[in-house]
C-alpha cells in the first residue's frame, strides 16, 4: 500500500507539470515591427515579441522566398533563452519524387507507354464490351482508312481467360488497373504533379527553449521591389525654391503591415540568390563487385607528412614551440566555452525591441560570425509607424525643406538649336542624400515642366533643366583662322615644325523678355585644344565648358570662345621637296643657321641628283646598245660575210663594244661617287642640332 500511494503522487505530481505546461511547447505568433527597404531591391524585416517557456514560432512564407529565408534568417532568444531549431516542409525535387513511384510520370508517357510500363498487370476494359486480361504489350501498327491513307495505331495485346486478344487502344473506352496497390500509387504520383504545380505558402517553425517569459526576434531577407523616390520644386521670385520628396514604397509580401517603423536605405549591398530549399542529389559511382582480379601495377605518391615535416624543420617553429602554441589555443578555447556556459541571463526585460539597435548575434546563439560594412549607405527613417495592407503600394513623404537654387537658362546647341532651356542651379543644403528620380516643377504656381536629378549627396550642386526658354535666342557663328608656324627645329636629319592651329565660336544672345536673366552657354570639351579665351569657364563638368552671359532685356550680349592647338610635325630632310623647302626659306621664324643649312642641304642633295642622273643615263644608253646589238646579230646571221653590209655590222658591233666598255667604267666611276656623296649629306644632316 505504501509503495501504491508513492507511485499515485508521483504519478500525480507529473500530471500536474504536464497539466500546467500544456502537451507541448506553446505556439504562438511574432508581429512585424521593423523593415529596411534598398534602393538596390530587397528588404530586411524584423519580427519581435514576447514568448513564455518552451515556444514555438510559425511563420509563413511564399514558396519563392524560402531560399531567401534560409540563406538569410537570424534568431535571437535575448534574455537567457535558447533557439533550438527552425523546421520547414522540405521539397524533393519533383523528378526524383516520382521516379520513387512504380508508375513513372516523369517524362509525360502516353497511355500506350503508360499501359507498356506495367506488363504483367491485369487489367479491366471497356473495349465496348468488358474485357479483363494481362498486359503482355502494346505494339503499333497500320491501319488503312479510305483509299490511300495509312495511319499507325496502338493495338494492347493482352492474355485473357479465352485466350490472347488485340484490343485498339482508340477502341477502349475505359481502363481499370485490378491491382489496387498499383491504382494507388498511379493517384499519389498523380497528386505529386498537382501539389508541384500549386504556388502555395510553407509553414516555418522556431523553437525556443527556456524558462519564464522572453523577448524574441528573428530577421531575414526577402525579395522587394526597389523602392522609388519622386520630387516636387516649387519656385517663387519672392521665396526659396521648396523641394518636397516622396518614397515609394510597395508591399508585395504575404502579410499586412501594421505600424512597422520603416527605413529606406540609399545603397547597393552585393546581394544574390541560392536554391537551399531544393534538396541536392549527387550521382555516386556503380561500383562493380571484382572476383579473381589480377594484379596491376601500382603507383605510389610521396609521404606527405614526411614532406610536412622536411618543409616544418626549414620554415617553422620547433615541434615544442608549436605543441606549446597549440595548448595556449587549446585553453583560450576552453575559457570562451565555460564563460558562455556560465553566463546569467540578461537585464530585467523591457520592451521586445530593447535588444540593442544592431543584431549582437552572440546573445541567444552558441555562435555568430564577425562582418564589416560595405560602402557608403545613407538612410531615410520614416517617423511614424507605417500601416500597409499587403499588395498595396503607398508614397511615404521624406523631404519637405526650403533649398538653395537660382534660375537660368541653359543653352547647348545639341539640345536645340535656337532656344535655350528653363533650368535652375540647384544645391542640396538639406542634410539628406537625395536619391535619383524625377521632379515636377512648378513656377509661380503653375506646372511648369519636368526634370530628372542623379543621386545628390548634402552640400552637391546640380543643374536641372524643364522646359523650353522661347525668350531667349541664341546664334553661334564659327571662326577659323590659318595655321602658323611658330619654329623651325633641325635634329639629326629630321626637322620638327612646329605650328599653331586656332579655332573661335562667337555667341550673340537676344533676351526677348521682361528681365535679365543668366544664360549658361554649354561647349564641348576637347583635349587636343586649349582654351585661351575666356581664361577660365564659369563651370566645367567632365565633357562640357559652362560659360555664363548676362542677358538684358532688348541688348545682344555676345560671347567668343576661342580656342588654341599646337602640333609638332617630323619630317626627314632627304623628303622635304624644293617647294617645301622654299617655303621654309621664306618663313620669318626660320632663323638664318637653319636656313643656311638647309641651302647647304640643298646644294649637296642638287650634287648628288647630277650624279644620279648621269649615272642613269649611262644605263640607258648601255640598255639601248644591247638592244640594237641584238637586231645587229640576227641580220647577221641571214647575211654573206663577204658582203659589205656584213663588213659593215662587224665593224659598229666593235664600235658599241669599245663604247660599252666606257659606259661601264664611267657607271663604277658615277656609283663610287654618288655613294661619297650620299654618305657626306648623310653625315651632315645627322650632325645638325639648329633653331
């Protein structure tokens, strides 16, 4: 009786535990309190609330962002609690799924392909009568219908109580599989198609572990559109222009967004997906079992710890020195491991978003990773709460605040001819980077057109143009002005001229209107020319010069651009022909060394050219006297030489012989030297160093 009353309490006592924990570990919602939006696309979102012992989360999600979920998810249990684990519907791949099953539906069989995978199987027809048979196969065959047409039909073959029958598979009209076992896995298979074709919602589970109540909060990325921004410019000649801007925004997740405190982040983190949700297979090797194998040679590789330890002993420290490194390690690890072990739990519990403005990912789980911040990021933190139903979009207001800006008109003949634009010098002297998008301008409180900005960090100045400026004219006319040479350079046979090539553009500018106003005249910049006038430009961007003109009312002001190129042009001396060389004689800036020695250079190159031709003369007249001795010779062949025309042949062949002789003897004389004087000029103009 006494060991029956014992076991009654104890079997009470954990009644009541089980009584006051419930079956299980509670569950139980966490509301979205916090969203970071990018500019880039994507969003961080945080859930936080209050759970009490062992909970559980649930939280569902899209299909389509569960790989996000899962690359991206952090979970923090922030006062002495424990995150166990987060659970998920798995997802086999849909091929690997079916194959499991006898029927396979895999590669969309027909129903001849699909009655051929289940040979053997008995089967019920409709075929019109009721016909009951196993499968021995399905074959094709022809069938003529008309006069001329052949068709090809599947005919199952199948054996039945009477014997074998072929039954036309376009005559059946209903088909029964007799083993239920088979007929079930046809409609699981079947259901597997369905359920992959479904875009339904996937439940996610967090366990937390712990005593007494908590505050909890888990973060993850999930695919946003790229939030916008938009502008409105309100000028006024009495007031600073007001720049007003807006955020849009759109909640396109599954849930409703209620008073979530929003920020909008200007920044491009490198961000990608990843298929986790997928479960992966990987092919292994069929390995064939190998009886009575011979032996084959073998190969062997070299001792790697060996080769460790030969590379240790010249470039590491001595083993002790390691042995003694790896304890110390070793003990630091053991420190960190008993100090998490014997943490206390955290202050008393405030509200669930006091766990600190950043993720501390120490607090609530064993281990976190160390990152750094990637590039300049600038926030836009929207003060009051925002409640968003979802797939609904909403424009948030971010800027309202009174800018720096001046009116003018821009003119770029590339843009329009005639008229310049409506444009304002605008600066950003708010404290907010301004994101790119467009701005609606309105003037004296009427529309007055549109512009577009880039991104405009505080303090950044920017010209905005929106609209047509039909007051004002502007007529450009080009000037051109001939090169000239400024000096003349004799270096080592080659002379280097230098010249000067000017170009101007002269602007009128005719104000139609009732004020003066500012015209910024846009020229292109091109590095091969210096501008000269005016010294400076009142703006200069990366490929344009910004000149500004005061315009008045009913007087043409005017504007001359002018430009400057200077060019270092090489010319051998032995190219320069008497023209060019003429010129350069009669040029003021040639001073006298270089002229005289280019008369000397001309002198000796006249010399040389005498020679040169005589030289070739020599050669011609030896190539005429070959070809009259070679008519010579065939009208002495045909010819007595008894005769006097013979006789006289014979004595004009000796003639141009003796005469060919001289020829050559005055050609070697004549090459020997033009050579002297081809190598005298050569010298001569390769020591020349004159300006």
């Amino acid at each position: 009786m006494y060991r029956r009353s014992v076991c009654l309490a104890v079997l009470f006592v954990v009644a009541m535990a089980v009584a006051a924990r419930g079956e299980g570990p509670q569950k139980t919602t966490l509301p979205l309190k916090k969203g970071v939006l990018f500019s880039a696309g994507g969003g961080f979102f945080e859930h936080s609330g209050i759970v009490k012992d062992d909970a559980t989360v649930e939280m569902k999600f899209n299909v389509d962002d569960i790989n996000d979920l899962l690359k991206s998810m952090v979970v923090q249990d922030l006062d002495g609690g424990q995150v166990s684990t987060v659970t998920y519907g798995s997802k086999d791949p849909i091929t690997k799924t079916l194959k499991s099953f006898s029927i396979d539906l895999t590669t969309n069989p027909t129903l001849a392909q699909l009655l051929g995978q289940i040979r053997g199987e008995r089967v019920v027809l409709d075929a019109p009568n009721e016909l009951s048979g196993i499968i021995l196969g399905v074959e094709t065959r022809k069938k003529k219908i008309g006069d001329d047409e052949i068709v090809e039909i599947d005919v199952l073959n199948l054996l039945t109580d009477q014997g074998l029958r072929a039954v036309p598979l376009d005559s059946v009209g209903r088909i029964k599989l007799a083993n239920e076992k088979l007929d079930a896995e046809l409609r699981k298979a079947l259901a597997v198609l369905a359920s992959a074709h479904a875009a339904d919602k996937k439940s996610v589970e967090l366990s937390f572990l712990g005593k007494g109540t908590r505050r909890v909060r888990v973060g993850y990325i999930q695919e946003t559109p790229v939030w916008k921004t938009t502008y409105r410019l309100v000028l006024s000649d009495d007031q600073k222009p007001l720049l007003q801007g807006w955020a849009i925004v759109e909640n396109t997740s599954e849930e409703d967004w209620n008073n979530v405190q929003l920020r909008l982040v200007s920044g491009r983190p490198i961000s990608f997906t990843m298929d986790l949700y997928q479960p992966l297979y990987i092919p292994r090797p069929e390995v064939q079992l190998e009886l009575y194998a011979s032996l084959r040679p073998q190969t062997y590789g070299q001792d790697l710890a060996r080769k460790g330890m030969e590379f240790a002993s010249k470039s590491a420290p001595r083993a002790g020195e390691m042995a003694k490194m790896s304890r110390a390690r070793r003990a630091k690890r053991n420190e960190m491991v008993r100090g998490a072990a014997a943490a206390k739990p955290a202050a008393p519990m405030q509200d669930a978003e006091a766990g600190g403005s950043g993720w501390d990912l120490r607090q609530g789980v064993r281990s976190a990773a160390e990152a750094g911040n990637v590039g300049n990021l600038f926030q836009y933190v929207i003060a009051m709460p925002v409640t968003l139903p979802r797939q609904q979009s909403a424009m948030l207001p971010i800027v309202s605040a009174d800018v720096k800006g001046e009116k003018v008109s821009i003119y770029n003949p590339r843009v329009q001819a005639k008229h310049p634009l409506h444009g304002l010098r605008f600066t950003n002297t708010t404290d907010l980077y301004l994101m790119q998008g467009p701005i609606t301008v309105f003037d004296g409180g009427v529309y007055a057109g549109d512009a577009k900005i880039e991104d405009l960090p505080p303090g950044s100045q920017r010209l905005i143009s929106y609209g047509l400026d039909l007051d004002t004219e502007v007529a450009p006319r080009s000037k051109g002005r001939p090169e000239e040479l400024l000096s003349v350079r004799l270096l080592k046979g080659t002379m280097i001229a230098t010249r000067k090539y000017a170009r101007s553009v002269e602007y009128t500018v005719r104000n139609s209107g009732k004020k003066a106003k500012t015209v910024l005249v846009e020229y292109p910049i091109d590095p091969n020319w210096t501008l000269i006038k005016p010294k400076e430009p009142t703006e200069k961007t990366r490929n344009l010069y910004r000149f500004a003109v005061e315009a008045k009312p009913g007087e043409p002001a005017k504007l001359v651009v002018e430009e400057e190129r200077t060019i270092r042009q090489q010319v051998a001396l032995t190219n320069l022909d008497r023209g060019a060389i003429r010129f350069y004689l009669s040029a003021k800036v040639v001073s006298a060394k270089v002229k005289a020695a280019l008369v000397e250079v001309v002198k000796r190159k006249h010399e040389l050219q005498q020679v040169v031709v005589e030289r070739k003369q020599c050669q011609q007249r030896i190539a005429a006297i070959e070809k009259d001795q070679s008519r010579i010779r065939q009208n002495m062949g045909r010819l007595d030489r008894t005769s006097n025309v013979y006789k006289r042949y014979v004595k004009k062949f000796n003639d141009q012989e003796t005469e060919i002789e001289n020829l050559r003897s005055r050609i070697a004389e004549l090459s020997d030297k033009e050579a002297g004087l081809r190598k005298s000029l050569d010298e001569y103009m390769m020591g020349l160093d004159l300006e």
